[in-house]
C-alpha cells in the first residue's frame, strides 16, 4: 500500500525532473511550452513543497529570528521569582 503523502513527494521528484530537463534543451527543442513550464516552476512545484514540508510547530513558539523557542511560562514564573527575591535581600 502506498499512502497519498508517498505518491505526492513522487510526483514532485518528477516534476522537478521535468523542468530540469526541460530547461537544459534549447528553447526550439523542448516540449513543453515556456508558459507551462513556468507555471509548473513557479506555482504547482512551490504548492506541493507547502504539503510535503509541512511543519505543524506553531510558528509562535519562535523568535522574530526562527532561532530558539521562546521562554516557557514556568521560565518565565522563576525567572521573575529569583529576580524579586534579589530585591528583597
């Protein structure tokens, strides 16, 4: 059985295939016509990345920068404890 996700990630494989070969012929030698292989370069291969390197961490976990996650609330709680007990002493 092969799942849908499986069949999807083949079909980007040969797509992506299809244009660089394509864009390796002279123009008078391809097959496909320069409208239709932009729009699969442009607009069907960047929509089935989309799918296939789909990441489901919400992006407000990360900084501005998409570097380390953000503190957590218990970080936080402590952080602002041990800083109140400093001005206390």
């Amino acid at each position: 059985m092969e799942y849908s996700l499986t069949k999807l990630e083949n079909i980007y494989k040969e797509l992506k295939e299809i244009v660089d070969y394509e864009n390796k012929l002279h123009m008078m030698d391809q097959t496909l016509n320069q409208i239709d292989l932009s729009k699969i370069e442009d607009e069907i291969i960047p929509a089935i990345e989309e799918i296939i390197y789909y990441d489901p961490t919400p992006q407000y976990l990360y900084d501005n920068d998409g570097g380390e996650p953000a503190i957590s609330a218990e970080q936080m709680h402590s952080g602002a404890w041990k800083q109140h007990q400093e001005f206390h002493s």
